[in-house]
C-alpha cells in the first residue's frame, strides 16, 4: 500500500491518540456516574477539534521539510477533507445514540461508560476496516467504483426515506439478542453483568453497548468508502477517522438536548454521499481536485445549517403565534 506515513508519524499519531485517550478516561470517565455538561462538552469539542488541526499543520510541516511543499499541501488537504466528511457524517451516528439511551432508558449519567467503550471499540473496528479496504483498494481497483455506486445509493436512499417509526425493541435483532442472553429487568448502576442466585446475568446496559458498536459498524461502511474518494492512504484515512471518532463522546453531550434542532441535516449529508458518490464513479473522466472537494463539502454542510437556522426560525415563531393566539 502506497502511503506517505513513515515510522516517525505512525509512532507520533499512536503517541498522541494514547495520551488523548489517557487524560479524556482519567479526567471525563472517572469512576461513579456522572454526566458531562454542555459546558464542558462544547469544551471537549474544541479540544479535540483544536488537537486535529495542530496535528493537520504538524503533518503538513513534515511533509514539506522532507518530500516537498506541492506534496505537503495536497495531503494535508485530504487530511481536512477526510476529517470534515468524517465529522458530518458522525453526526448521525450520534443521533442513534440518542434514540439507544432513550429506549433503554439509560439515564444520562449512566451513559458515559458505554459511550467510552463505544468510543474505544470503535477505534479498534474502524482500524481494521481501514487496513483491509485499502488492502483491497489496492489489489481490486475496480471496488472504488462500487464504492461510489454504493454511496450514491445511500445518499439518494437517505434523503428519500422516512422516519422509522417503529420501536428499537421489536428489531429482529434486539428481540433476538434478548432471545440468547439471561438478562436482568433493569438497568444495574454502570455494570455491564450482575449475578443473581448464583448465575451471571447480562444487564439492559451491555444490550445497549451491542448496539452502539453494532452501529457504528453500520456507519463505518458509509464513512470509510467516503474517505477514499479523497485518498486511498491509509496514514491519512485512519488519521482523519480516528480523530473524528475520538470527539464523538463530547459531540453526543454537546447536541443531546438539542437534537431535535438539525431536522434538515439528513439531507445535507445525503447531497454530500451523492457527490461523492458522483466523483469516485467519473473519476477516470474527471478527477475533481482535492481542495475543490473540500469547498463544496463545506459548502453544503453551511447552507444546510443555514438552511436548518431558518426552518427553526419559522417553527419558533409559529409556536409563539400560537401561544399568543391562545
């Protein structure tokens, strides 16, 4: 596999990402439950957004002293590309969460145990996901095609579908996995397992944590695919997911009670799939450069938010119509 990572970033990204890790469990998941404010979330996001781009200008610095300034600026700009489309499209993710804990009932403060699990086991997955499609990238070109074809679909089909209405305990799934395991009523504080009368018994929390990395997997197949319209290095692809992965636990505290508020969303990151879509699947035709990719994932991702502003503009003053009315 053709990449511009050498020892030396291999060894500082593991370094960072340890020590990130290390002082995020130490500080933000000490033992006893508690919950992370918006305060403190809004802080956490900066950080680690913060941290990405001193490691995109600490790459790019590299990069330019040792292979040269046209070749710094082209990765470093697929490094923020893949970083930003990872960042958006995690969004979703987070709002699966949101509909998890709200099922199951996990009360805020008990939530911050899962999500660190889920944070460390997405890692893990994502990693080996990346390891082996850019393998496969590399041995079977044609597979960037169906990837575009696959995310056409997706952003097409996610901008068409609806609202599943339908409770998260009758999926197949759940009820399946209710079906193999003893689990207990209720949720026991933060364990994950409890005994009773002698036998182990799972808790609704550990069902809670299977679907959480069961969705990130599910996001992955999108996010991932994405990333290698941009480059196929997987220095640069794992970077830009890991980093974007790494701020989801303080990006769930920071839109958790406002949620409801990015109604139109879906449909920014549905046009953001399509044009990717569109781009690896003419790329033998027209390769559309890096830095024009990431204006127009900008691009999109501001009118959309833009454009979600002014749809709650309308709902808030309709509302206050109403209630003067009444």
């Amino acid at each position: 596999m053709n990449t511009v990572g050498t020892p030396l970033l291999w060894g500082s990204f593991a370094v960072v990402v340890v020590i990130m890790l290390a002082i995020d469990l130490l500080l933000q998941g000490r033992r006893g439950a508690h919950t992370m404010s918006m305060k403190q979330a809004a802080a956490w996001s900066l950080v680690w957004v913060t941290l990405s781009l001193l490691f995109n200008a600490a790459f790019w610095w590299y990069l330019t002293d040792t292979v040269g300034r046209e070749v710094a600026d082209t990765q470093a700009l697929a490094f923020l590309t893949g970083y930003l489309i990872e960042k958006a499209l995690a969004v979703d993710n987070v709002f699966v969460w949101l509909m998890l804990f709200g099922y199951f009932a996990v009360p805020a403060a008990l939530q911050r145990r899962v999500l660190i699990y889920g944070v460390l086991g997405a890692i893990v997955l994502r990693t080996i996901m990346i390891f082996a499609g850019s393998w496969l990238v590399t041995q079977f070109s044609w597979l960037l095609y169906l990837f575009g074809a696959f995310l056409l679909f997706t952003g097409i089909k996610m901008a068409l579908s609806k609202e599943d209405d339908s409770a998260i305990g009758d999926k197949p799934l759940v009820r399946w996995l209710r079906g193999k395991m003893r689990m207990t009523d209720k949720i026991e504080g933060e364990h994950f397992f409890v005994r009773q009368n002698g036998l182990l018994y799972a808790t609704p929390l550990l069902l809670v944590l299977i679907m959480v990395e069961l969705s990130d997997v599910i996001f992955a197949v999108d996010s991932i695919p994405a990333i290698f319209a941009v480059t196929t290095d997987p220095f640069i692809v794992l970077t830009s997911n890991l980093f974007a992965i790494l701020g989801l636990r303080a990006m769930y505290f920071l839109l958790a009670n406002v949620a409801e508020r990015f109604s139109m969303l879906k449909y920014g990151l549905s046009v953001i799939l399509v044009f990717i879509g569109v781009k690896m699947l003419i790329v033998d035709f027209y390769h559309i450069p890096i830095a024009v990719s990431l204006g127009i994932v900008g691009g999109i991702l501001a009118l959309t938010l833009l454009i979600n502003a002014w749809v709650n503009y309308r709902h808030d003053r309709k509302a206050t119509q109403n209630d003067t009315a009444r």
